[in-house]
C-alpha cells in the first residue's frame, strides 16, 4: 500500500468518524462499511490508534468494538480512560464496562 492510498483511506475514514453526533458511538466494523472497506474493521482501528492524537478535534472517542467495549491498543492506559470520560461526559453509560449499543449505536 502507497502512502497516498493510505492518507486517502485514513481521509475517508476521518470523513465518517467526524459524522457521529454527540452522545452516540459507532463499531470499528460499521466506520469501514461505511468508509467503502466493508470487513475491515482494523484498517479504523490503525487510522485512529496509530495514526491520530489523542488530543485530536474528531471524536475518535465515539468508536469502540462490536461488543460495545473500549479497545484501545495504546502503550498508555490513559488513552481509555480519556475515551471513557469524554464518552460518559456526553451521557453514555457504561454497564459492566459496557455501552448498550442497541441504545448509543448510531444510525445513519
């Protein structure tokens, strides 16, 4: 893969992370079916993890796993706990350190 090819699917990805409102998530799976990669859940996974700071203005917060679990592969625990914090800041909850997702997942 190109450096270009990887800046244009790391843009698309942005493109769709930056559409999920406030208070709602979105499964690395459902970012890269709707990005044009459908079945490529970790190519989200490298464009937010690796690839975009923490301090970023996308809401990279508001994508998790398909089993409603944070799952950062930071070195830093703190990335999780940041994530876990501006989520619950927009009303989330979290039960069982889980988020119902037939509650927050977000419909486009």
């Amino acid at each position: 893969m190109t450096s270009n090819s990887t800046a244009s699917i790391q843009h698309e990805i942005y493109q769709v992370v930056a559409l999920i409102p406030r208070g709602k998530v979105a499964t690395y799976g459902q970012i890269a079916a709707l990005a044009g990669f459908p079945r490529h859940a970790r190519l989200v996974g490298y464009a937010l993890n690796r690839q975009l700071a923490p301090d970023s203005e996308l809401p990279w917060h508001r994508v998790i796993n398909a089993q409603g679990r944070l799952s950062l592969h930071k070195l830093d625990m703190n990335a999780e706990n940041l994530q876990r914090f501006k989520l619950e800041q927009e009303g989330i909850q979290f039960v069982n350190d889980r988020i119902d997702l037939k509650q927050y997942r977000w419909q486009p």
